[in-house]
C-alpha cells in the first residue's frame, strides 16, 4: 500500500507543481486581475479547509477507500472545469468545491486522508522516516511540475498554439492526472486500511490537537500570503520575470525543499521533532524577509533558494509529532483538524496579498509572512517542547 500511497502523492504533486505556476498566468490571460487571483486563491483554500474539516467531523463513518476516490474524482473534475470556463464566478465555484492547490506544500482534503493510510502502514519507529519518503515525494514531483510550467510557451512558440489554448491543456492534463490518481486507490485493498477508521473523532487527545490545531493556523495564515501562485504573481510583475524562468525557480526551489526533507528524520532522532521544526523554521522565514528588500532579482531569487532548503524540513516532523501524541484511533481525526489550518487559516490570504499587490504594497506580503511564522515557531516551542509522545507511538521529540 505504501507505494501505491507514494505514486499517488508524486502524480498529485506534479500537477500542483506546474497549476500553481500556471494558475495566475491563465487568469490573467483569461482578462482576470491581481486581485481576482488572489481571490480565486482565498476560494480554493477555503473549500480545502471545508472538505478537510468534514473528513475530520465525520470521515470515520465512510471507509477511507472511499473517501481517497472521491478526492480523486473531484480532482478529475476540477481540471475539466478551468479547462472549459472562462468567468470568474463560474470558476470561483470550481475552484471551492476542487482539491485544486495553489500553495508550494498540500493543502487538499488529501492530504489527512493520505496522512491516515500512512500512519497505518507502519511501526511508530517507521513513521518519521516514511513521513520524509512522503513529503519527499511530494517535493520532488511538485518541482519537476514546475519546470511543466513552461509546456504552455513551448506550444504556443514552437507548436504555433494560441497562447490561451496551451495554457487550457494543461488544465485538461490536471484532469487526466486525477482518473489516474482514482485508477491508483482503487487498487488499495479494503481491508489494509479498514482499521484505521476510529470510533469516533477525536477522544483523550482533544486538547492537545485543539492547542495544536490553533498553533497551525498562525503559520498556515502566514503561509497563505505568500503561496507559489502569489509569489509567481510576485516575481512577474516586480521583476519582470518570464513563466519559462519561473518555472524552473520554481523546480530548484521544490528539488531544495525535496533534498532537505531527507535530512529531517536524522535531524529530529538527534535534536527532536520540534526542536527540527523550529530551528529550521526561523531562519527560512529570516531569509523570505530580506527576499522582499532585494533590490535585484538575483539576489531575491538567491535568499529565496536559501528559503527553500530549510523551510519544508518541519513537514515530515510535524506530521510525525501529530501521529505520535494522539491514540492510534484518533489519527485520521487528529490528521484532519491539524491540517484544516493549513487551508482554513490561510483562506484568507491570499486575497489580501491580492489587495496589497493591487495598491502595489508588493513587498509587504513576505515582511508579513516571515514575521508570523516566527511568532508561531515561538510559541510552538514554549507550549510543547516538554509534551511526551503516548506510550504507543514512540518517536523522538524536542
């Protein structure tokens, strides 16, 4: 099951790689604005968090199986309908109700369900290291779908396509994407992931994930405002940059991410989970921040690659810390109310990055974005450094 879960999240994350390149280029080809991008954005997020918080609520009634398939069918159907609607509305409503990811990490209602499966697959001892295969997978995949980014100028210079019509065809390749996302789970056996669908959602951990959950949502809000879709819009308009060039920042920024994944499991068996989530973080955040003063694209796209090699190694960590603190029951639960944050909390940023690009505050999102993450890496530190992980989920913690 474990490589069915890892072929899975890699075909998944190439598609996210190259729409959230693509996505501001196609809406503002479309006749879209600044702002119109970041609202689409903001609709995406908030539909993730919807889909993620009822998976969480009330995803143990339905069999885990199930609920993969439909993501995968939602997945399929989201790409057909940016490939054949053209005004804002029509796609707006797309975009809630499809796992459609505009961000650089998952943030779809896959992302617990996958969590889920995963956690089941193996010995806590296992868990940190198949987490990093994971996040790994999943960095990797989203940087080859990057340099994809730049398919649509190939057809439209080399193959004499409309511009317009190249950048819908990759929306119909999203779509195909997920028949063969579906195709996958389908193949996943009912019974290996039957026992991992709990009573109920969340029992003597509630707290613990709530503190956790509410942590989450600071950096994912911070998060939001600076997504691939909106620091691609970024690099466009304050640098001029083209979206052959951006997709392959975009590739080496996901291979830097993807490299530096593979050292979180040796990293926290030495220093802990949290203490590999924090003191990765806060320079990551560090570099975003002088990222926005740069006065030269070079030098921007230099503090940004730096950006990349720490700020993913806390993924396969923090979701690793979850699983190890709560019951085995309570896992698909715990998945889903500490991802929620991840796109209900940064629902709302990307359309006020939109807002701020418009009145052309095009550097403030980062100065924000670096700032609050900071303040999260803090007060994550203080509130759970000391927190043990249960007696049935050992891992090393900070």
């Amino acid at each position: 099951m474990i490589s069915l879960l890892l072929t899975a999240r890699a075909l998944r994350a190439f598609a996210d790689g190259f729409v959230a390149v693509l996505l501001p280029a196609y809406l503002l080809a479309l006749g879209h604005g600044q702002f119109e991008v970041g609202l689409l954005s903001t609709a995406t997020l908030c539909g993730s968090a919807i889909a993620t918080l009822a998976v969480g609520r009330w995803g143990h009634r339905f069999a885990l199986r199930r609920l993969l398939l439909a993501a995968a069918v939602l997945m399929t159907t989201t790409g057909l309908g940016f490939a054949s609607l053209t005004s804002l509305w029509p796609l707006l409503v797309i975009a809630f109700m499809g796992p459609l990811n505009p961000s650089g990490g998952d943030v779809s209602v896959f992302l617990p369900l996958e969590h889920t499966a995963l956690a089941a697959s193996g010995t806590a001892d296992q868990r940190t290291n198949l987490f990093a295969r994971y996040s790994f997978t999943g960095s990797v995949f989203a940087a080859v779908g990057a340099l994809a980014a730049a398919v649509p100028d190939w057809l439209a210079h080399r193959a004499g396509w409309p511009p317009i019509e190249a950048l819908r065809a990759m929306f119909v390749v999203y779509a195909a994407i997920g028949a063969a996302v579906w195709l996958l789970y389908l193949r996943i056996p009912s019974a290996s992931v039957e026992d991992s669908k709990p009573a109920a959602p969340l029992g003597p951990s509630r707290g613990i994930v709530l503190k956790l959950a509410g942590l989450f949502s600071v950096d994912s809000f911070a998060g939001g405002l600076v997504i691939n879709a909106l620091l691609a819009l970024w690099l466009f308009e304050r640098f001029g940059m083209s979206l052959t060039a951006a997709g392959a920042f975009f590739f080496w920024t996901g291979t830097f991410s993807a490299i530096s994944q593979l050292a979180a499991p040796a990293l926290a068996k030495r220093i802990g989970l949290i203490n590999t989530m924090v003191f990765t973080h806060i320079p990551s955040s560090l570099c975003l921040i002088g990222a926005a003063f740069a006065p030269t694209l070079e030098l921007a796209l230099g503090l940004l690659l730096a950006r990349s090699l720490l700020s993913q190694m806390d993924v396969p960590a923090r979701s690793a810390y979850v699983m190890s603190v709560v019951t085995p029951a309570e896992r698909p639960a715990a998945a889903s109310f500490t991802a929620v944050p991840r796109s209900l909390a940064s629902a709302a940023s990307p359309s006020l990055t939109g807002a701020m690009f418009a009145v052309g505050l095009m550097s403030a999102p980062l100065v924000a974005c670096g700032v609050l993450k900071i303040a999260y890496d803090l007060a994550l530190f203080a509130a759970f450094r000391k927190v043990a992980p249960r007696a049935d989920a050992r891992t090393d913690i900070g």
